[in-house]
C-alpha cells in the first residue's frame, strides 16, 4: 500500500526568524553606507558590492525552508502560554495525511456506504502499525452501525464536507446504546474504552436522531452519544460539526486531564452537547451551541481546574426540551469540584438558567470545601429562562446552590425571567446548615420578570436559602427588574439603580453615555 509523505514539522513561509533576519541585513546596510558616506563622503566599487552582498545573504535567508514552529505548552494549569521555537517532541505539528480514507476509490482505503467504519478503522489500526499519526477522511458521507475506534497518539481528521453518519433506524440492544461513534480502542468495560494524546478534528457527525425509530427510546434517554472517552487524557476534539446526536455530543467520562474542546458546531443533541465528568485541566473555547435540545449545552460534573471561555449557547423555543446553558455539578463526596473559570461566554433564550451551579439530591453531609472557588467573570446573558417548560419552575441568569468561594462579576444579565442572580435550590432535598459566600461586583443586572412557573423571583439580585448564603455586593448596576432589585439582601450600599444607556440592547458594545465609571469615597 502506498501512502502519501509525513510532514516532520509546521512549514511557514515567512516565519519571524527569518524576518528578523532580512531586517537585520538590511538595517546593517543603512548603518555601512551612513559610515562610508560620514567618513569617505563617497561610494567606492568595493563599497556597492558590500551592500549587495548583504541584500543577497538577507533575501537568501528569507527565502529558506523554515524549521520553526508554533508550540503551546500547559504550565501547570489549563491556561495555554504560545511561544515560537524549535519544535520539540511535545510540540503540536500539523502533518501530510498519514493514510486516507475515501467513498470515490481514491483513498489508500475505501468505504461502499455499509458498515463504512470497518475500513476506517483497519486504516487507523494500519496507521499505528506504521508510524504513521494521521488517517484523513476524504469528502463524501461514510455510513456506519458501530464504532470507530482511534489508537493512542492518534490524529482523525477530514475533509469539510465528510460527514460520518449513523444508519437509520439502527437495529441494537438497549444495552449497546451507550456505545459512541468515536471513542479509543482500550476497552474498560461494556462499552466505554479509553484513549490517550487523540486529536478529532475538521469533519461532521451525524447521528441521524430524527430517523432513529426502531427503537423509540434513543429519542428520550442518553444513548450513543457522538465522541465518548472514559478514563482518557489528552483528548482535542476541534473544529467539528457535532449534529443530531442521540446521546451527548461530546462526553468524557472519569477523565485524567487534559481535555481540550475547541471550536466545535454542535447542535440537536439528546442530552448535553458537551459533558465533562471528573475533569481535571481541560479547556471548553470558541464552541457554538445553536439548539441546546435536550439537556444542557455545557455540563461539569465533579470536576477542577476547568477553563469554559468564548461559547455561544441558545436554545431554540422548538426544541423538545433544552434547560440551562453552563451547568455545574457536584454530587460525588469523593472529588472536590475547585478552581473552574467560566468568562466572556455568550448565553441567551434558554428555558432554565444561563449557568447554574447546584448540588445533587443527597449531597447535604458534603463539606462546605468540597465545590468552591469558582470565578464567573465577563459573560453577557440574554433572555435566560425565557424558553420556560411548564412543570420545570426554574429559570433566570445565574443560580448558585451549594457552592463556596464563588465570584460573580462584570458580567451583563439582561432580560431574564426568574431572578437575574440567585441563591436557589435546583434539587429538592438540599438542606444543609454550612456558611456559603459569593462576591458580586461590577455586573449589570437588568430587566428580569416575574416567571409564570416560579414563586417568589422577578427579583435582580435574590437569596432564596437563607441566612446561611451571604451575598457580598459590590459596584454593581441593578436596574429595572419586575418585583424589585434585591430580596433578602443584606447590605447593597455601593450598588447604583439607574439605566445603563445602552446604545445598542443585543450588542452591549457601546454607551450613549461617553464614559462610565465609579467614583466612590471609602
């Protein structure tokens, strides 16, 4: 079998280097001819082939093959510092397809449209055999009825318009439902395998939920979701189109770390477009959630160190169900859930709350440690809670239950319909005594209502728990909301209760007024 050449290295054609190098050369020639004309006060023969001679160096040098490379690398944490260097053995590369699949005969394998993850995955597994690190899905729809299954230090990527897509009507046992159209090739148990450094990228899944009526239950239980990885790490799922899922568009399970969720079009899911449990140092950026359908856009269950940043999350008032759009969870006594950042997302119309952080049902004897230090920071929510389901009284911007340590601010909550930032109970059963704090400051909260669905809310800024949940209030702008600005708050001094201006409601970009700040005598 013949297969295309591997690149060993991020070919760019003009990279820094070689700029700094042109520039140099160029800058050595000013500085000669200043010098020759301030000392000789005129050019010699000699002189002009110096100069051409540096031009000649410095454009030669440009013009090389460059070695250089791009390289991200994890400090300790989930946030990524570039840098540009040689590229080492951990570096990110970008390769030549490795081996290639195809629908048209012109891959070094070929799908007929039955069972198309066959040959997909006889070229993954050939790929290993041969060192090779990436197998590339040509343009065209490949078919399968069960899984593809990626090798460790692996890369699955394609063509735009290649859409790996579920059979109709898939004739399976409800214990095989739980199965997933991409997971690795270790198994643990039953269904779940694992993976370890895999990258998916480039291509679109389809999991064909609408035409699934063999079996009626995949449309109302969590069943073959898209991507699956239990116990995994290092897992990068990037630039896909995620689409009419039965189960979870993405769902890493018990993982170890390092999970990175980039870019990714997912919609029309049959639980959570994108569900982390036990995750440690993994990064959500740049997704887009279009139809939150099911259950939540964005789910963390037990998890730390966790980065959620520059998503887009709505849902569509046709979709079946579709709840909260960032939903945190803690339920599991043996993991605290610590140090998770959610910034600069966009969350609006969603039936339940834009981002809710509860505990689960029985979660009272947990220590008030155990889920803490979470930082919700420059978010603009729009409309949450105003896709309201009948028989499910919950709703609003931000709710927090259960949760220590937390810091809500210069975030935009505009138009919800429940409270715009609460303490709420999620679960019924949740009635533990411990002392919970959440600083809110610099947020504008603006033009909540009253839910038809709910008791007691409409309110900006509201504890709904009791004594033992302190808001710290700070700077914040509380304006307009139905039933009032605060309730059952204790102290709001700094707060101001005036409109915004703003010059445009959708974008919050721009102020009618020219600047806005605080001037505040302590």
């Amino acid at each position: 079998m013949v297969y295309t050449s591997k690149c060993l290295y991020i070919y760019m054609q003009y990279s820094i280097a070689h700029s700094i190098f042109f520039i140099s050369c160029i800058s050595a020639v000013i500085a000669y001819a200043i010098l020759e004309v301030f000392f000789r006060k005129e050019f010699s023969h000699k002189n002009y082939m110096h100069i051409l001679l540096l031009l000649f160096v410095g454009s030669g040098g440009a013009l090389l093959s460059d070695h250089m490379a791009v390289h991200s690398t994890f400090t300790g944490g989930p946030i990524e510092q570039a840098s540009i260097g040689p590229a080492s053995a951990n570096s990110i590369s970008t390769s030549v397809p490795g081996i290639t699949v195809a629908i048209d005969g012109s891959g070094d394998y070929n799908c007929d449209g039955t069972a198309d993850q066959v040959e997909i995955n006889e070229a993954l597994q050939d790929a290993k055999n041969n060192n090779f690190d990436t197998v590339y899905l040509k343009s065209g729809t490949y078919t399968i009825d069960d899984s593809i299954e990626i090798p460790d230090d692996m890369t699955l990527t394609g063509d735009p318009d290649a859409t790996v897509k579920l059979i109709a009507n898939w004739d399976v046992t409800r214990a095989d439902m739980f199965k997933s159209m991409i997971t690795g090739t270790t198994v643990i148990t039953g269904n779940f395998n694992k993976g370890s450094n895999i990258t998916i990228s480039g291509f679109t899944l389809d999991g064909n939920k609408h035409n699934q009526n063999t079996i009626s239950e995949m449309k109302a239980i969590d069943s073959f979701p898209a991507i699956q990885f239990y116990y995994s790490e290092y897992i990068t799922i990037k630039d896909m189109v995620i689409k009419e899922i039965p189960g979870d568009g993405i769902r890493l399970n018990n993982g170890i770390s390092h999970h990175k969720v980039l870019n990714n079009l997912i919609y029309d899911t049959g639980h959570d477009d994108i569900f982390i449990k036990h995750g440690n140092y993994d990064v959500v950026d740049g997704n887009t959630l279009p139809l939150v359908a099911h259950d939540c856009g964005i789910r963390l269950d037990d998890s730390t160190n966790i980065m959620v940043t520059n998503n887009t999350i709505w849902t569509d008032s046709t979709a079946l169900y579709g709840l909260s759009g960032i939903y945190l969870l803690k339920q599991d006594s043996d993991n605290d859930s610590y140090n998770i950042t959610i910034a600069y997302n966009a969350i609006y119309d969603t039936r339940e709350m834009g981002i809710v952080l509860a505990t689960a049902r029985g979660a009272n004897n947990m220590p008030v440690t155990s889920a803490r230090d979470v930082h919700i920071h420059n978010n603009i929510i729009y409309g949450s809670g105003t896709n309201y389901r009948t028989g499910h009284p919950y709703g609003g911007g931000i709710w927090l239950d259960g949760w220590n340590n937390t810091t809500v601010e210069n975030n935009i909550i505009d138009g919800s319909m429940g409270d715009g930032i609460a303490y709420a109970q999620r679960f019924s059963g949740h009635n533990d005594t411990a002392i919970y704090t959440t600083f809110v400051r610099n947020n504008i909260i603006m033009n909540t209502v009253n839910s038809p669905i709910q008791t007691g809310d409409g309110y900006g800024i509201s504890n709904r728990l009791g004594s033992n949940y302190n808001f710290v209030l700070e700077n914040n702008v509380v304006w307009n909301n139905e039933n009032g600005n605060y309730n059952n708050i204790s102290s709001h001094d700094t707060d101001i209760n005036i409109n915004p201006l703003f010059a445009d409601p959708w974008n919050y970009i721009n102020y009618k007024v020219s600047l806005w700040r605080w001037h505040l005598t302590r």
